[in-house]
C-alpha cells in the first residue's frame, strides 16, 4: 500500500487539464456514430423513454479500481478528473463529458477467460461523445492541455478538430469506419452462413439441489432470498456482429436501459436491462423495486390472466416487497422525502412482464451518483437478502463467477451525478463466443422447475440479438 501511495499521481498529473468543446451536430445519429467506431472502445446508452441518449468511441482517459474501495476510489479520480476541466458545452449541459462505465458484480473479483479486460472498477472518458436530446445530436470532442500549453492557443485548435471530426462523420465513406455505413432497420441473422453451438454449463441436477438447498435455508430462518443464476455459452464459426445485436435490441426492447461497453475492440458487454438502479441530479433520486415475473400473453384475454397471476400470486409479491422495502431502509437515513406506491405495477417488455414499484426521493444532501450505487448494489433483486448471507450462497453454489452481470452499468457526467442500470439481459463478448446470463429470484416457496423456466425465458432476447432465437 506504501509503494502505492507513493507511485500516485493526480488525474493532471497523469493526463493532463480536460478540455471539452461541443457543437451542435445534424446529421449523425448514435447508432451509425457506434458503427462508424467499429475498431475502437465503444460506449452506448439508450432508453426510449428518456428524453437524453449517449454514445462514444476512443479513450482521453481511463479509470480502474480493485478491491473493497472500489466506489471511493473511482469517485475520488472522477472528482480529480472534472475540478479544474474547461468545459465548453455550446450552451447545452447535457452535452458535457462524462464517463461510461461499470463494476464487478463482487469487489473481490478477478478478470478470467470470460472476462479477462474487464476489472472490478472501469471507467472511460470517450475521446468523442454523440448525445442526442430530444431531436437534436450534440458532438463532443475531450482533449488534455498540458502545463505548457496555453488555453487561448489550443482552444481554437480545439473546435477547429471538433469541426473536422464532424466533417468526417457526415462524409461517407469515412475513414473511421471497417465496416460500411448502416442503417437504423433492425437486422438479424448473425448466424447466417455459419454454424452455431450454444452449452449451458449447468446442469439441471445442478441448478435443482442448488435451489433446493436454499429454500431448507430459507425454512430454517436464516434466509430470505438468493437470486441464483446461470450462463448460456454461444459458439460460433465467424465474429459476432455486436451492431446487429444492438439493433434488434431497439426494435424488441426500445423501453429497456440498451448498453455497450467494450473497452478493447471484439470485447464487448452489452445488453437491454430493465432495471433501474438509481439516477441521481443534485438531490434528486430515483430508483426502482423490479422483482417477481411472468411471460406475455399470446391474447388479450391471455394478457389479462397473467396479468391477474402475478399480481395475486403470494410468493411473487412477498418476494418483490423484500426488494421495495430494503431500497426503503437503505434510502431512509439519507434522504428526507421518498415516494413510493403501495402497491406494484407492471413493467413489461417484449417477452415478459415484471412487478415494478418506481421510487423517487430527495437526498439530505448532495452526494453524486456513486455513494448511491454502493449503498444500493446489489439489492436483493440481484443478490438477495440479507445481503451477506445471499452473498455467500452466491459464491458457493454457482460454478462461474457472474463478472459484470447483474452488477452496476451507467455514466458519470461531469457534476458526478448520473445513471446507473443493473446489467442483466447481458452478454459478454469475444469474437466469436459469448456468454449470456440470466437470474431467478428464490424465496422459500420457490420450485425448480418453474425458475429454470424463468431463466429460460430470460435468455431469449440475448438469444434473440444474436440471431439464434430460436434455438
């Protein structure tokens, strides 16, 4: 830890000052922007119902943290990283740098063959950031200045790059791209051509003894709820096509939170979650209960008895009120308004639909988006409760460790408030394999069979993205 403190050094030190120029942008939308990225670190955040979209290409700066610190420590270089940062937004806040990223679902996780460029803690400022608001695109170019540099020499630098990387975006073709320019029609089809072999690594005689031991857990008194989950390996003979696998996800789960980071070129995480984990605006916060779930109907009248089910179903409200009231207990000594309904909606997507209680509050004080996401990750949606105990089991039931899935995803901007979504209905990507995961919440009433299934219906839109749905 001496060596440690000694070979630090400050975000300035390291990089340099951040300067950030922005311009309006006509033209450019985010999915041909991330195309025309292909070959380099991509970042992605869409969610239809949210006026503010983002996407980004290229490294100006890269944070990493390991072990228990991990928040702390990305928190304190984000604060190193925007004090002092010339900023100039042409008029629209929402166009300033921010930084995309994640966690590991565990701090005391290790890269493996699966995962092996992502580290518990990782963060990149992209060196140019698309947003779109509304029916505008705002272009961001993020540079460093130098000590010796002088702001009224490379500012105008600055925008005159900014103008250029403009010109090229909108000139096709365009030297950034590797691949040829789309379009915004979904595609589908990444096994085309080539052949495909999908492996789940457990078992069912696994999975099974695996819930069954905790449900005698849960009798006994000792615990509540464990999400278990499981991984669905994907081979194929060509590169998987991460694009097409971000298209068909807007057109089948346009009002999930859609992601990508890929921090190294051909390794990617992405996916559609619906899970909120907390969004934080000075001392605005909101954050969700989204626990217990059932397929879609085929029919209306299909709809409607589903609908009914899960609404009255016992054990799938007992199991969404053990997320609600955590969220509210950790929310209670820091905030001094919270809103939360009596009773659980529905939030529905394609192939789904979930019990789901919006949560909303005002913070004591400001505080920043990251001392949320500790405080909130994992909530017993994704690990269980108490969190300890559900914790344990996790690590010693499931055969692979989770990585990133079921952990914190989102974006830090430059007041450090931001979003961040629980990164399930994910895959993680290399080439030409990938892993898909997916998670069932147990309870002591909870049986086998009928949470395998649930996971089974979770796979699909991963299933569906990269074009092997149907098997």
């Amino acid at each position: 830890m001496l060596a440690e403190a000694m070979d630090y050094k400050t975000i300035t030190e390291q990089y340099g000052r951040l300067i950030s120029v922005s311009r309006l942008a006509p033209g450019l939308n985010l999915r041909d922007f991330l195309r025309q990225a292909h070959g380099h670190e991509r970042f992605y955040w869409e969610n239809a119902h949210e006026d503010a979209a983002y996407a980004g290409f290229g490294a100006a700066v890269e944070l990493t943290a390991w072990g228990a610190e991990r928040f702390h420590k990305i928190e304190q270089r984000t604060r190193e990283l925007f004090e002092g940062a010339i900023i100039d937004d042409g008029g629209e806040p929402l166009a300033r740098p921010r930084l995309f990223g994640g966690f590991a679902f565990r701090d005391d996780f290790t890269p493996d063959n699966t995962w092996s460029v992502f580290t518990p803690a990782h963060f990149i400022l992209p060196h140019v950031q698309l947003t779109r608001i509304g029916d505008e695109t705002w272009l961001t170019l993020n540079a460093h200045l130098a000590p010796e540099d002088l702001l009224e020499d490379v500012l105008p630098e600055l925008h005159n790059a900014l103008d250029e990387r403009y010109m090229l975006l909108t000139s096709p073709p365009n030297p950034l791209s590797k691949v040829e320019r789309g379009s915004d029609t979904p595609v589908l089809g990444n096994v085309r051509g080539g052949e495909v072999k999908v492996t789940y690594p457990m078992a069912y005689e696994a999975w099974a003894e695996a819930i069954t031991r905790a449900t005698h857990i849960m009798q006994a008194g000792e615990l509540q709820k464990v999400v278990m989950s499981r991984i669905c390996e994907i081979r194929l003979t060509h590169s998987i096509d991460v694009d097409a696998a971000l298209d068909y996800l807007t057109a089948h789960y346009a009002n999930a939170y859609r992601f990508l980071f890929e921090p190294q070129p051909g390794h990617a995480f992405f996916g559609a979650t619906p899970e909120l984990l907390a969004r934080v605006d000075g001392q605005q916060v909101t954050t969700m209960g989204l626990a217990g779930s059932i397929k879609r109907g085929k029919s209306p009248e299909e709809e409607q008895t589903l609908e009914d089910q899960i609404l009255n179903d016992p054990k799938e409200r007992y199991e969404h009120a053990l997320v609600v009231d955590e969220i509210k207990r950790r929310f209670g000594a820091i905030t001094n308004e919270l809103t939360v309904p009596d009773a659980p909606s529905l939030y529905k997507l394609s192939n789904i639909q979930h019990l789901y209680t919006p949560i909303s509050g005002h913070l004591r004080e400001s505080m920043g988006i990251l001392p949320l996401v500790e405080l909130l990750h994992p909530t017993p949606a994704l690990g269980g409760q108490p969190r300890d105990l559900a914790m344990d089991f996790i690590r010693d039931a499931e055969p692979a460790p989770r990585g990133w899935y079921a952990a914190p995803i989102g974006m830090i901007d430059s007041q450090l408030d931001g979003a961040f979504a629980v990164a399930i209905r994910s895959a993680v990507v290399q080439d030409k394999r990938a892993w898909l995961y997916a998670g069932a919440g147990i309870v002591a009433e909870s049986q086998p069979q009928k949470e395998w299934d649930e996971t089974a219906l979770k796979f699909r839109p991963m299933l569906g993205a990269l074009g092997i749905e149907k098997l």
